[in-house]
C-alpha cells in the first residue's frame, strides 16, 4: 500500500468519525415531529458516505457491478462539494460579519 493511500484512509476515518450524527449534533435532536435542519443534514452526508461504503464493499464481494460504484462515487463527489460550497459561504458570511462597524 502506498504512503499516499495511507493518508487518504486516515483523513477518510477521521472524515467518517466526524459525521457520525450523535458526536456532531451532541444528540439526535428531535423535538416531536420536527428535526433540526443541520442534523437532518448531517446525517443525510453521513449516509451518502456510508452508501459509498457499503457499495464498493459489495463490488468487491462480486455482489455489484462497477457501474454502481461510480454512481455512488460520484453522489459522494457532488455531496462533498455541496458541504464545502457551504462551508465557504458560512465563513465569507461571518467574515463579513466581522468587517462591519459597530
């Protein structure tokens, strides 16, 4: 195994254990019929992660076909770019926050 695929796993693990719903959101947040929109969220991430998982797990099993595998790898792609999308504008906001006179 290469030392750059090392790294990738790591950063993948480290990736994993921070979408996890309960460490993110403190708690699934639920108040009766109502979830809140940043956990909902979160947990949708964590499952497109969790499908590309499971779907390349299968591949290798001989269970699914290659075609499964791209198309979940490419959900995953637009999933990250979408969080990171999100994650600028929030910090663009708040720096401009920041620049406004009191």
């Amino acid at each position: 195994m290469e030392i750059a695929s090392l790294g990738a796993l790591r950063q993948y693990q480290n990736t994993q254990n921070a979408l996890k719903p309960d460490i993110a959101t403190g708690a699934k947040a639920k108040s009766g019929a109502q979830e809140n929109a940043l956990a909902k969220g979160v947990e949708e991430f964590s499952n497109v992660f969790k499908t590309v998982e499971q779907t390349a797990h299968s591949f290798a099993t001989g269970k699914a076909d290659a075609h499964s595998v791209v198309e979940a790898m490419a959900n995953a792609e637009l999933a990250l770019e979408t969080a990171v999308t999100v994650r600028n504008r929030v910090v663009e906001a708040y720096q401009e926050l920041l620049r406004m006179p009191v």
